[in-house]
C-alpha cells in the first residue's frame, strides 16, 4: 500500500491533479483509516496518464477513452483465460476412463 502523500511524490503529480483523476474514475484509491490508498497498479496507471497526457498529447476525453478500452481489455483477458481453464478442464475430464 502506498500513502497519498508519497503517491503523489513517486506519480509527481499535484493533489489538484490527483482529485481530479480520481473524479474521472482515472484512479480508484482505497480508503483505509479515513486515508486514500494506492496500489502499484495505481501508481503504473497515474504513469500512463501522464505519458499520454504529456508525451503524447491525449487530451482528457481521450484519456478517458483509452483508460476505459484498457479496461476492457485486461476484463477479456481475464475471462478469455478463465475459458481456457473450463475447456483444458473438460477436455482432461472427457479423456479420463
């Protein structure tokens, strides 16, 4: 778990700009004794905002819309590997005496 105060300090970014992120669902900190809280995960995603803010010039309706497709995507993921699982397992089941 990583404390807003050093969040802020490893993402280099401003609490302004972190309610912000927050407010748009950028970012989804935990809370814990009445304190927001990040995760690594967290931290590589307040990266890539700033890499596709800065760098290469997204504004923040196609921040937005890029953060909303990498979700999705790692959600597919998932579920594609979890269907992986069912079929390798019915096959070993159908294999069996």
């Amino acid at each position: 778990m990583i404390r807003e105060q050093e969040f802020l300090h490893l993402a280099q970014v401003d609490r302004a700009t972190l309610t912000v992120w927050i407010e748009e669902a950028w970012l989804a900190p935990a809370e814990r004794d009445g304190e927001r809280v990040f995760e690594e995960i967290d931290l590589a995603r307040a990266r890539l905002i700033l890499d596709l803010r800065q760098n290469m010039g997204v504004n923040d309706q196609g921040v937005g819309v890029i953060l909303h497709l990498l979700d999705q995507l790692h959600g597919l993921r998932s579920a594609m590997g979890e269907l992986l699982g069912t079929i390798r397992e019915t096959r070993a089941a159908e294999r069996e005496p």
